[in-house]
C-alpha cells in the first residue's frame, strides 16, 4: 500500500527559499544573457546550487524561464486590483488603482521580466502567451468585473466594459512605461505619475461617469 510522504512547514519553507534562490539566479542570467545564450550551468552558478539540485526543481531551460515569468507576473498581480465594489468613490478608487498600477510596472524587476520575455518571444512565442495570460490578462479581467458592477450600481456609464478596462490602465501607464522598458529615460518622480494618473482618470470619467454627473 502506498504512503504518502508529509512535509513539515519547515521543510516546505526551505523548499521555497531553495526554490526562490534559483528563480534569482536565473533572473540574473536571462536579463544579462539573454534566453538562447543562457545555460542551466551558468544559472546554478549564479544560483548558487548545483546542477543537480537545479534538476531536482525545474527539468528544463525553458521550464525555469517560464516559472521566472509567471513568479513575477504573481507577485505583481499581489499589489493590484484590491477594488472595493461596494464603495462608490470610482475617481478615487481608480486614482489609487491607476497609482498602484504604474507603481508595480515600474518596479525593477517587472521591467526586466518584460525585457526577458520580448527577448525571448521572437524564439519561444510561447512565453509571450505565458506572460500575456499570466499578467496583462489577469488585470484586465480583474478591472472588467470591477467596471461591470460599478455599472449595475449606476456609478458608470459603459457599453464594453472590457474594453474600458484595457483604456484605463493604457492610458495611466502608457505615457511612462515605454521609456523605461528601452532604457531611454528613468522611472519619473511620483508627482509626475500622480499628475498622469489623474489625467487618465479625467478621461475615463468624462467617457464613462453617469450622465448626469
């Protein structure tokens, strides 16, 4: 008969720091390799594990990038899209989520996985459908509910709210992400996305707020 093997908290939680540990390495390698030039032997290295401890958690290149991805994409989503749909503030709840939103773009290591991803896309499309559906998709889905109770209470005019959703969060990171993601100027002070997020949430009501506001 077959028995099944317990793990304790403490073994589980030296699991995710051996795992977390290796998902740093790599992150490491991939941003200044690149995918195709990366190698399991020079993340281990980076790492700090062995090869074979490397093995023991992921069997392939392609598996540990795609787990990087979809680890960042989580502790993103971790950050976002806390809407309360009971409360009736929407120009404050989408100013504090448009805040938040470009906060988390902005991050370090977001732009970084991004820059992976497009790197490695043109080769492994597949990990542009991973990070889509991991990241982008999640948000947009999250905000798309949000939207359409705010329209069964009356606080929002809106035929497509999926669409509406995808304007929202284009419009407050748009203006700033592209730069950064190329290198081509650093992430603005805060005053500068405050002034930008509040101009977004501007047009969305003026697109979308209740008729008679």
């Amino acid at each position: 008969m077959e028995t099944e093997t317990a793990t304790t908290p403490a073994a589980d939680a030296l699991d995710s720091a051996k795992r977390r540990q290796i998902l740093d390495g790599a992150r490491q390698v991939f941003l200044a390799q690149g995918f195709d030039a990366a190698s399991m032997g020079e993340i281990a290295k980076a790492a700090g594990v062995s090869k074979g401890t490397l093995y023991v958690y992921f069997d392939s290149k392609e598996e540990l990038f795609a787990a990087l991805v979809k680890s960042q994409c989580a502790q993103t989503a971790e950050r976002l899209f806390e809407l309360d749909a009971e409360k009736h503030d929407v120009r404050d709840a989408l100013r504090r989520l448009g805040l938040s939103f470009v906060d988390a773009m902005l991050e370090p290591s977001h732009v970084s996985t991004v820059r992976m991803v497009i790197g490695a896309a043109d080769r492994q499309p597949e990990i542009g459908q991973l990070f889509l559906q991991a990241g982008p998709r999640q948000g947009w889905a999250r905000l798309t509910e949000w939207l359409k109770l705010k329209v069964e209470h009356g606080d929002l005019v809106i035929d497509d709210p999926e669409v509406a959703a995808k304007q929202f969060l284009t419009m407050s990171h748009g203006a700033v992400m592209m730069p950064v993601l190329i290198g081509a100027e650093p992430a603005p002070p805060a005053e500068r996305i405050e002034y930008l997020v509040n101009k977004a949430v501007d047009v969305f009501m003026a697109a979308y707020g209740p008729r008679n506001a």
